[in-house]
C-alpha cells in the first residue's frame, strides 16, 4: 500500500512535466517559425515551488515608447525653460581631410520659434582650428567667417562667402538647423517610432537613451511642402529609406545629449554629439549688427 501511494502522489508532477516538455517543442517550433511569444507559467523543474517574483528596479526613470507622446513631452519642456547652454563636439570627413568639430553656445525656444548662436571651430587634428560665429533667428542665419574683414557678419543666401569659407559656412548652417535637439525627427512624429529606450548616466545625470526611426517613405508621402517631398523622395530613391536619431533625455524630459550623423553636399559626412545643459538660463539671441 504505500508503494501505490507513492506511486499514486507522482502522478500529477509526471503529468505536469509531459505537459511541460509539449509545451516546450512547441515553442521551438514556433520560434523556428520567427513567432514572438510570451514564456509559459508553470514549466519549471519543480512545479509545486513558485518562482519569487522580480522587483521592479527602483533606479529605472519612466520611458515613452510612442514617438509621439515623447516629442511632445520634450518640446514642451523646451518651450516652459526656453533656453539652454550648448555644447558640440564631433569629425567632419570630407575632401580636405579629416577635421574635428568643437564650439558652444545657446539655444532659445519661443514658441515653435528656434534661435541659436555659438563659434564653431573646425580643423584638422592637432592644428589650429579655424573659427566661425554663427546667429540663426528670424529663420536668417549669419556666419562671421574667418576671412570676411574683423567683425563683418554675412548673410547666408545673401552675401557672398569666400571660397575658402564655403565648407565651413555649410556646416555652420546645418549645426544652426539642428540647434533643437529633435529637428530632425519632430517635423515627421506621424512617419517615427521609439526602436530603443535604455538607461544611461550621462555625466552624473540620470537619462533615458532614445533612438527614434523615421520611415522617409512615409515621411515623403505625408509632407506637405512640395521642396521638402522632392528632397525626401530623391533621398528614398536614392536607397535611403530610415534615418535615426539618438538622444539622451533627463528624469525631467530635458534634452541631455544628441548624436547625429549625416552626410553633407560638398562638405563630407559629419559625425557629432552635443550637450545640452543650464536649461532656463537666459539666453539673447540677436541679429548681428548690420555691416558699415
């Protein structure tokens, strides 16, 4: 009798790991199928001991998955502290050689508005660098070049830049049109997702890395200005169908830091990281002074 017992009391664990083991060729089959699947409750070596439930980790800061909700929750904090001290540091590839990329300035938000100044410095390594002023506001942009007379700022689109300022004032034009950390990605919210959100320390500040993904076929399918869907379409044609953005956002939703890279006609392909830091500091941006 207690034999029968015994072999009576085995019965339902046996059962349980038959189950188990039918359960588990079917989700290697389904995974040989590329089928996601949720793991399954109860397959365990010892079914009558439960497995101790995990703890949310009281260090993760609260992340946005839809693209959407993300970029509205940063711009609107943009648009509360209004200004922001930069930084950027970064390579420029192109047909003069390699070059490093370094400057700092201020960034100010009124509205959807977006203004910036800051001395871009370029050069090879180890060199001298070569130094331009850049003010964009009023959607005007002016560079102080190095080879323009002391002091005289130019008007890109207007003023003729000296050949050998050319490179220069086009990068300067592109960092002035990237001065809001998510230019880049806000105009197409509806054409972008959120494929990574992670933790990170960045400089002793809590942050969430996000890389948001624009579609550029949805992207040109929904633009409206007729310039920017050519743009976007030769691009599509061209093979470049996604672009990315990376940006390191506070517990506050506060831009931290950004990195792009991106290939620029007739300059080379620019690889660069900015700060942002000093959020609702005041920050001026002006024309320049008119030349005598």
């Amino acid at each position: 009798m207690p034999a029968r017992s015994s072999a009576r009391s085995r019965t339902p664990r046996l059962r349980a790991l038959r189950t188990c083991a039918l359960r588990t060729r079917g989700i290697r089959l389904a995974l040989s199928l590329g089928l996601v699947l949720f793991p399954l409750a109860g397959c365990a070596a010892t079914p009558d001991t439960p497995a101790p439930a995990s703890a949310p980790s009281e260090s993760a800061l609260p992340k946005y998955y839809d693209s959407g909700a993300l970029l509205a929750a940063v711009s609107a904090r943009q648009r509360s502290d209004g200004s922001a001290l930069t930084t950027f540091d970064g390579t420029l590839d192109g047909p003069s050689g390699h070059s490093v990329v370094t400057g700092e300035g201020a960034v100010r938000f009124d509205g959807d508005a977006v203004s910036t100044r800051f001395d871009q410095r370029v050069g090879p390594p180890g060199a001298a660098p070569r130094t331009t002023g850049v003010v964009h506001t009023g959607g005007k942009t002016w560079v102080r070049v190095p080879d323009s007379a002391p002091g005289r700022w130019l008007e890109l689109g207007v003023d003729e830049i000296p050949p050998a300022d050319r490179p220069d004032a086009t990068l300067a034009a592109n960092l002035a049109g990237t001065a809001d950390p998510l230019a880049g990605v806000s105009r197409y919210a509806g054409a972008s997702l959120v494929s990574d959100a992670v933790d990170e320390e960045v400089d002793g500040v809590r942050t969430v890395r996000y890389t948001i993904v624009v579609d550029l076929v949805r992207a040109a399918a929904t633009e409206a200005d007729p310039a920017m869907r050519a743009q976007l379409t030769n691009q599509v044609n061209g093979g470049l169908t996604r672009i990315s953005a990376v940006v390191w956002v506070d517990a506050d939703q506060r831009p931290v830091r950004t990195h792009l890279r991106q290939e620029l006609p007739g300059a080379g392909t620019l690889d660069l990281t900015a700060g942002y830091h000093s959020w609702g500091t005041p920050v001026s941006v002006e024309p320049p002074p008119a030349a005598g």
